[in-house]
C-alpha cells in the first residue's frame, strides 16, 4: 500500500498521483506496479518510510515515452511512502501448486503461508473490505486440512485454525450472516471449549437470530471465563 506521485523534470504539477484517492488498494509488485525503477525502489524501503527517486529511462518509460504525458527518453522523480505492505510471494507460489503438491509441502511452510492468508484478510479487515478478507480467511482455512504426523503437530495446526476460524465468525457478523457466523464459532469450540472469543461470538451470532436462551448460554459460559470482559457483559445487558 503505497502513496506516490511522479513528476517530469522542470515540472511542479505531478503527471500521476494516487495521493488524492480516499481508499489506496494494495498494489502488487510486478502486476499492478511495473515500472522497474519503482519495483527496484521498493524493495529497498520499510513501512511507514518516505523517499524520492529519480528514474533515467531505461528504469522509467524508455525511448518511447509514453504519450500524450511522457515524452521520449524522459527523466522522471517520483516520491513515494510505503504505509503498509505484506510479502505474500511464498503463498502465491503455494497456490499456484497442484493438492497432490501442496501435500508434499512441509508443515512449517503450509503454516507461515496460512499465517500470510490470515494477515492479508487482517489487512482488509482493518479497511472494512469484509468479503475480500473472508475470502483470505478462507484460503487459509482450506489449507490446513491435512493430517498431523505428531501431537506437537496437531497442536500447531489446531493454534492456526483456531485464530482464522475466529475471524471468519467475527468477519461474517460483520456481513450480516450470523448463521456463518455461528457455524464457525462452533468449529472454533470444537478446539477449545473454553474459548471466551468464540463463545461471545457464538452469543453474539445468536442474538442476531433472535435465539435468546442460546445466546444466554454461550454468552453466560464466556462471562464465566472473562467476568470483567465489558464486551462480553454489554452483550449481556443487551439480551436482557
């Protein structure tokens, strides 16, 4: 995610500039971000840093230019911030495999792409795109079927569950379908029992189905686990 203007030589007035828009959307490199000077530059900075770079042709638009707004052989600078970014490179690669070669992935490798899928659906989370990060959730989700060789492995794949399947149930109370809601909730129970986040999620889907004696079930077992939780008791002052 990336603010950035680009400006001709002797020009004050910036040729392209995405620094007006309300919502930036992320930016791939290589797809949606193509000019080797800025993929170069890029690479370089950290989030939440600022730069200016001056580009000679052959890392800008050529010989060619690009008409009307870019003569040939033109020298451009452009200043850029990096507010945000995710390195989903790794993950891409995964999915870009066949299921028999996903199986043959080794566990730690499955798990950090799960993790990146996960942070990618935070990310539009955060931006309330609530169907683009159901659908992230969901990828990591599909991803983390496969059969523990261990206890220790089960158990790292029960802890990766478990974060996306909460997010899947708070991400659809966001889209209004409480039932999908639910529905996660209780494979996130199925895991831990004694999770207060997905038993106040699981109140929480109830109560928007109006199913109040459910609602008072899940949501009395989580105040039971976190009585000073004020979510957790406004939700209750609400059913009342």
């Amino acid at each position: 995610a990336v603010k950035y203007s680009g400006y001709l030589e002797h020009c004050d007035e910036p040729f392209c500039t995405n620094c007006y828009n309300k919502s930036l959307r992320l930016m791939k490199l290589g797809k949606d971000i193509t000019l080797l000077g800025l993929e170069i530059g890029l690479l370089t900075m950290k989030k939440g840093e600022v730069a200016r770079f001056v580009f000679t042709p052959d890392y800008a638009y050529g010989q060619q230019g690009c008409p009307p707004l870019i003569p040939p052989n033109a020298t451009v600078m452009f200043e850029v911030e990096v507010l945000d970014f995710l390195d989903s490179d790794e993950s891409d690669a995964f999915f870009e495999l066949t299921a028999e070669q996903q199986d043959t992935f080794p566990l730690q490798k499955v798990l950090k792409v799960a993790d990146t899928e996960r942070e990618f659906g935070n990310y539009l989370y955060r931006k309330q795109q609530f169907e683009g990060a159901k659908e992230r959730y969901k990828r990591a989700f599909s991803i983390l079927g496969r059969s523990p060789s261990s206890e220790a492995e089960q158990c790292q794949i029960d802890t990766s569950k478990l974060l996306v399947l909460l997010n899947l149930s708070l991400t659809y109370l966001k889209l209004e379908r409480p039932a999908q809601a639910l529905a996660y909730g209780e494979k996130a129970l199925e895991i831990d029992q004694k999770n207060a986040k997905a038993l106040f999620r699981c109140g929480q889907a109830c109560l928007c189905m109006t199913e109040y004696e459910k609602a008072r079930d899940f949501l009395v077992r989580a105040q039971h686990i976190q009585p000073f939780n004020h979510d957790i008791n406004n939700e209750l002052k609400k059913l009342a």
